[in-house]
C-alpha cells in the first residue's frame, strides 16, 4: 500500500484523471456496478490516459452505447486529444464515429489491409469497396436524414 506523499500525489493523479474524463470526484470510491456504460467507458479512457502514452489504442471504443452516449465519448476523445496530444488508433467496424476524431482510414478485411485513404468520410466517398459498405451499414441518428438515404438507397 503507497503511504505518505506518495499516496497523496497518486490520489491527486487520479482526481485529475477523474476530472479530465468528465467523472465525478467521488467515482474513485465507486464499484464498476455502480456506472453507468458511458461513465465505465470514461473509467477506461482515464486508465489508459494515467501512464501519459503518446498513442492509445481503441478497440471498438463505442460499439456497446447509444448514440447520443457515443457522441458524448468521441466528444471527449477529442478534447483528450487536444489537451494531451496523444494519438489514437481506432479499430472499429462503426466508422461514423471514429470519423469524428480520424484524419486518416485503413481498411481491413481478412488480415488484408489497403493504403490509408487520408480523404475525409464526411466530404467525399471513400476509395475502398469495403469502407464504403461499412458507411452505408451505419445507423443514421436524424430520421428524416435515414428516411432520405433509404430512399435514394433503394433508387440506385
């Protein structure tokens, strides 16, 4: 068990992290049952932010909450990123929201991977067949937007 200033200094780092990731202070003292998705994903960014690496991977980082939720943590990825500087590499099959915070996309399907297409996904259609069809999978938030993309969908 750390004692002395060594303890006071990590509780310090942790209030720090807590509050980086948009925690209330008295989380540290919470049992994982006792979050929420959105906050337990919050809990995970500020794990991987305490030993201040240059990259954090993202393994599906949103895949298990809701839209709004999803919004709210790609939010927060991106303040993270402003404020660190860290880098992150995300594997995710849901590319609007990894396109939030993406400059760049590498395909991959069956441990085969293309050249990184540094082309934004919100202004233009991506160059690889298989981004393209995993653009067109993803839920759209805005009804009358999915309304309008089924329609046109379904007349080419």
């Amino acid at each position: 068990m750390v004692q002395g200033a060594a303890a006071g200094e990590a509780r310090a780092r942790v209030q720090m992290l807590l509050d980086q990731v948009g925690l209330p202070r008295d989380a540290a003292e919470r049992l994982p049952r006792e979050f929420s998705g959105g906050q337990r994903q919050r809990v995970a960014i500020a794990r991987a932010l305490a030993p201040k690496p240059k990259l954090i991977v993202c393994d599906e980082p949103v895949s298990a909450l809701d839209l709004s939720t999803q919004a709210r943590v790609m939010d927060l990825f991106i303040d993270i990123q402003r404020s660190t500087g860290a880098a992150y590499l995300f594997v995710s099959h849901d590319l609007q929201s990894s396109a939030t915070s993406a400059t760049a996309s590498v395909p991959s399907t069956k441990a085969t991977s293309s050249k990184p297409d540094p082309r934004p996904w919100r202004t233009s259609t991506p160059e690889h067949p298989y981004t393209q069809k995993l653009l067109l999978a993803a839920p759209i938030a805005d009804p009358v937007e999915a309304a309008h993309e089924k329609r046109e969908s379904v007349s080419r």
